[in-house]
C-alpha cells in the first residue's frame, strides 16, 4: 500500500455478494463524498443503484439506467465501512479529499442458518476498501498577481 493511501475491510458482512458487487461497481473511482451522498440516498430509497451484471429480473428504474434496485441493507454497511476507511486515512495523517481507489466484494463462507429445518445457508460478504489522498494542486504565487 502506498504512503497516500489507507483502507479499511469487513468480513463475513451479512449482505449479499451479488448486490455488493453492483454497489461497489457504482462507486468504484468516485470521491469518499460524493460516495457517502450516493449510499445515504440509496438508503432513503431517494436514488436506485443501476444492475449491470446481476439484472435477470430486475425492473427498470426512471431515467438514464434500465434494470436497478435499492439495496438498503448492503447500502448501510457499506456506508458505514467507508466512514471506517475515512477516519484511518485521516488518523494516518492523509486529508481529504479522498479517491475510492479499489473496492472490492468477495464471497464469504457460507453457514448454515441456526435452527432451521429446511436447510438454507446464509449471506455473507467480504469488502475491502482503499482510498486514495488526491493531491491538491499547488498555487503559483505569479497566477495570483
């Protein structure tokens, strides 16, 4: 990892790999902000999250996108995995604004769920996320004459 950069990692998230893979496609290169804004009005059902690769059966949404959904639950952890990832960059000195550089969803093992007769597995995810410290442009002291 470089000096600019930081991270921050959920395991065995219980949300699922398939709609964390949509979310995380949809803020993969955007800033920490513009990230957090997304996510909470995903959560507040205000903006839907486009389905590009897991969309068999998915209604279409108004607007630019087709197929798309509100995934509220994986929304709220992953909102809160990049509030983790901002605040170890800022404890690692870093300031913002921040890039979200690499995101990634993963499968997790799969439990069985307790006490059920009908056996079912559970829903679990791996996410990491690193940021990125974007580097302001320095000002030349001869633009502000």
């Amino acid at each position: 990892m470089d000096k600019l950069e930081a991270a921050a990692a959920g395991k065995s998230l219980p949300i699922s790999t398939r709609q964390s893979v949509e979310v995380c496609n949809l803020l993969r290169g955007k800033t920490s902000e513009q990230g957090k804004k997304i996510l909470e009005l995903v959560v507040e059902k205000k903006r839907p999250v486009p389905y590009k690769r897991y969309m068999h059966g998915v209604g279409h949404k108004p607007g630019k996108m087709a197929a798309g959904r509100f995934p509220q639950k994986t929304s709220s952890f992953i909102l809160s995995l990049l509030k983790s990832a901002e605040s170890n960059a800022e404890n690692k000195g870093l300031t913002p604004p921040f890039r979200i550089k690499e995101i990634i969803a993963n499968q997790a093992s799969r439990s069985w769920h307790f006490g059920r007769h009908r056996r079912r597995k559970t829903k679990r995810t791996h996410i990491k996320i690193t940021l990125q410290e974007l580097k302001q442009p320095k000002e030349n002291k001869e633009n502000k004459k």
